[in-house]
C-alpha cells in the first residue's frame, strides 16, 4: 500500500509543484492521474520511488517510511517507467535492455530469462528480442521501456503517460498490460492526458490541480457533469463519450460500453 | 569588452601591478552591475586552484634557495611565495575577468551582435549551440540518472559497482544528443536557416556614442600595453 500523508514537494526554484497531497493507493488498485500540464503528477509518482524527497509531508511504501530508504532498494517495490524512453534506453538489444532492472534486483540465469521473456511478450516484443533498440520506432521504444520495467515484477507499477505517440493497436495493448498487471493483483498508478484511455482503463481516478487533489472517485463519478467547472480549472475535457451521455440525458456515461449500454436501455 | 581587454592584459602581463590593475577594473565592473551575490561562486570556484598552485610554487619552485621556513622535508622559499602570489593574482583576474563576461553578456545579445558584425550565420549557430548545449546536458544526465536509479542501478558502493554503471548513464546521453542533431538540422531547414538572403536582427542593442568611444580606447589602449611590455619598453613592478 502507497500512503501519503500531507505532502509538500518545493523545488530550489521555489516552485510548489506538491502542495498538500494526502493519497492512500491499497495493494492491487488501478488508478489514474490526471490535470494539466505543472499540476504536480510526474512530481507526485517520483516520491513513490525515492526519486524526489517530501518537502514536508511523509510518504509511506507498505507501512514504512521511505525517508531512510535509498531509491536502489525502493525500486524493488515501486517500478516507474518514464515519459521518454531515449533516457534511458542504452543496450545494444533489447533483450539486454530488459534485463537491466530485474538484473539489478538480483535475477540471474533462468530466473531473469523467465522475466525478460515474459515483459517481451506482454507488450508484443518478442520477435524484436535480438534487435538494437534504436532501430525500433518511437512507439515500439516506449513499449520496450515499458517492458524493461515489468520485467523487474515489483508489487507497484507507476507508468508516467503510458500512451502517448501511440496508435489504437499501441493504447490497446497498454491497456491490456493494465487488465493483465490488475489480475495478477499488482498496484498501477499511471499519469494521462489521454481521457478515453483513463476512463476505460482505471476504476479509480485522481485528479490534480495546482499541486493538489481536486477529485477522487471512479470515472463515473469524476467525469460526471457537476465536475465538468472542475475539470476545465485544470484543463481536462471529458471524454466523448461523457459528452454524449450528459447531452442525451443518460447521466455519466465515461466509457463507450457504459453510453452504449444506457442507449440501449433508454426508453422509448 | 571591459571583461576581454582585463583577461588579455592579466594574462599576457607579468608582475604585481598589471592583475591588481585589472581586479580592480573587473570589481568596479560587478559592483557597477549590480552582480555581488551572483559573482561570489565564480570567486569561490577560482578557490581551490589558488591553493594549489600557492602549495606547488611555495614548496617546489626549482632552483629557489632562499628558504623562509622548513616543514619536514619541504622547504618553502621567498621566491616560490613571490611566484605563487602572482601567479595566483593573475589567474584571478582572468578568470573573473571572463565571469564578467559571462554574467553580463545574455547569449542572444552575444549572438546578435557577432552576426551584426559580420560573422556567418553558421558560425553564429555553432557558437551559440554550444553554450546551449551545457545546461541541456546537464537537464538529460539528471533525467537519464533517475529513470536508471529507478530500474535499481546503485550509483552508491564499490568502485567496481560505480563503473559498471557508467554505461547505463553515458549512453542514453550520447545517443540521445546525437539523434537530436538530426532533428534540429530538419528543424532549422524548415525555417529557412539556411536561405542566401541576409537576415534582419530584431533585437534592439543599446550602444552609444561613449560606449563605443570607450571600446576603442580600451582595445587600443590593451594593445599599446601589450607590445609595449613584450618589446620590453615598459616594465612594470
């Protein structure tokens, strides 16, 4: 479990990009954060991995502290696979590249083989396995980031916009990633601007304005009209599909099965 | 201009007068701009050379006799301290004579006005990319270190453990700076960089008739300084 408690996080420019967050994440939940662009989020998930130090505020991993614990030995718990994967992709294969984390967690022969194996298949990789990664394109990039971070099999996973420069079949498969780390009972905490992706994938969304937390709820209640003033203060559109439910009197409507749905049972 | 003629002169000068001369002219400069507090770096990062070479030439400067104190085996000498202290002086005065220059030049008025001057756009570009180079750098390597520190790269323990993880930090460095220059040559294309035409400078530089009065003299002034000691007709304590 992800506990945080009153966190304020300041920068030495003197930006407060956390300014009061209390969050409490349990084992095995799906949630998604959302909000404009400086509304804190990528600040946030850093804390979770020792990467940023709280201001003030505590920031719990499983009941303890993170405060005396160095972010090598955080990592085993909390993966974070970044925005930009050319920070830090380095190998000359992929394989090798996926093997990094879970190698540095202490897997070794069969054991790391297994891993690696199975976070290529789990973003569609496989067949790519003795390439160099350079020679993928962007989105094929960003997924071998994100493999090389499921490969190390931590408890939590936080993806920091898992879905940009993807395609439909690219945000399909990120989103099957998430249904198949919800099933096996891992924690996943993704950053997104992508509305439709959030509503369809995470049962739990938060969302940040100015360092805080505005709303927390499912996408039913959090992209319900009487947020929508909420939204727009930190420049979130709702979904299509929202839209349409709201327009055509079917109440909230976020994901596309929830509006077919309630079009199918509307009378008359 | 100030910052060039005092790093010249400090650095082609020998003796006391010349870098004190050319101290006092750079401290006037940052107390007239106003710099005392985003000056006090510079000054300190100039410390730990001082010390240096105050060590070596007090203790080693060869074939000095003229001992002034024993420490165990070292001797320390009048002329090494005579040496190191000029030596000191001098790298001071020119290394804040440049600080001076950096802290007072914005790049795009340095830019600017060596393209108004004359200098090829290419030429411009290479100088200007490069000093934007460094805090960009900088940015990456602090971001290619967090997402390996995040896949559990321990860059704390051995020696052996700190070197395997150099590659991990170097490569996405180098690679990502290398793909980036692709991307900035298409980008400049697209914005005409590299058209025959001559371009219009939009930024306004203010010069007047006393500053430029004041480069000449000092250029000029720099210049008589400089032969004059080399050709040996002035020489200064």
């Amino acid at each position: 479990m992800i506990e945080v408690r009153g966190l304020v996080h300041v920068y030495p420019d003197g930006t407060r990009a956390v300014d009061g967050v209390h969050l409490r994440i349990g084992d095995g939940e799906q949630i998604a954060i959302i909000g404009q662009n400086g509304s804190g989020k990528s600040t946030l998930v850093r804390h979770f991995n020792g990467l940023l130090r709280p201001t003030l505020g505590d920031v719990l991993i499983d009941g303890q502290l993170t405060a005396g614990l160095r972010v090598a030995a955080l990592a085993a718990n909390v993966g974070l696979a970044f925005q930009d994967p050319d920070r830090q992709i380095f190998a000359g294969q992929v394989r090798t590249e996926v093997a990094f984390g879970p190698h540095n967690l202490g897997l070794r022969s069969a054991a790391l083989e297994t891993a690696v194996t199975k976070a290529l298949d789990a973003v569609g990789l496989t067949e790519q396995g003795e390439r160099n990664p350079y020679d993928l394109g962007f989105s094929n990039r960003k997924l071998l980031a994100l493999a090389s971070i499921l490969a190390m099999g931590t408890p939590t996973v936080v993806l920091d916009e898992p879905t940009t420069g993807q395609d439909l079949r690219g945000v399909e498969r990120v989103r099957r990633i998430v249904a198949d780390l919800a099933a096996a009972g891992r924690t996943v905490v993704a950053i997104s601007h992508d509305m439709r992706f959030v509503a369809e994938a995470f049962p739990r969304v938060v969302v940040m304005r100015a360092g805080r937390v505005i709303l927390d709820g499912t996408p039913g209640e959090v992209f319900a009209e009487a947020n929508w003033g909420a939204l727009a203060g930190t420049y979130v559109e709702p979904q299509l599909a929202s839209r349409v439910g709201v327009r055509l009197g079917l109440g909230s409507t976020p994901t596309d099965a929830a509006l077919i749905e309630a079009l199918v049972k509307r009378p008359g | 201009m100030i910052a060039l003629s005092t790093a010249a002169l400090a650095f082609v000068l020998r003796g006391w007068l010349a870098p004190i001369l050319a101290l006092i002219v750079v401290g006037a400069t940052v107390a007239r701009a106003g710099l005392g507090r985003a000056f006090l770096p510079f000054v300190l990062a100039t410390l730990p050379l001082l010390i240096s070479i105050v060590l070596i030439d007090v203790f080693l400067y060869p074939g000095a006799t003229d001992t002034i104190m024993v420490i165990g085996p070292l001797r320390a000498t009048g002329t090494g301290l005579t040496i190191a202290g000029q030596a000191s002086l001098r790298i001071v005065a020119f290394a804040l004579s440049v600080a001076v220059f950096a802290l007072t030049t914005p790049t795009d008025d340095l830019l600017a006005d060596l393209e108004r001057r004359g200098m090829g756009r290419r030429a411009t570009f290479i100088i200007g990319a490069a000093i934007q180079t460094i805090p960009r750098l900088a940015a990456r390597a602090g971001e290619v270190a967090d997402s390996q520190r995040a896949r559990g790269l321990n860059t704390e323990g051995s020696v052996w453990r700190r070197v395997r993880g150099v590659v991990p930090l170097v490569g996405p460095m180098i690679s990502g700076a290398l793909s980036e220059v692709e991307e900035r040559t298409l980008a400049l294309e697209a914005r005409a960089f590299s058209a025959p035409a001559r371009r219009a400078l939009l930024r306004p530089m203010p010069d007047d008739a006393a500053q430029r009065a004041g480069r000449w003299l000092l250029g000029l002034a720099t210049i008589v300084l400089i032969v004059a000691t080399i050709s040996g007709h002035l020489a200064l304590p």
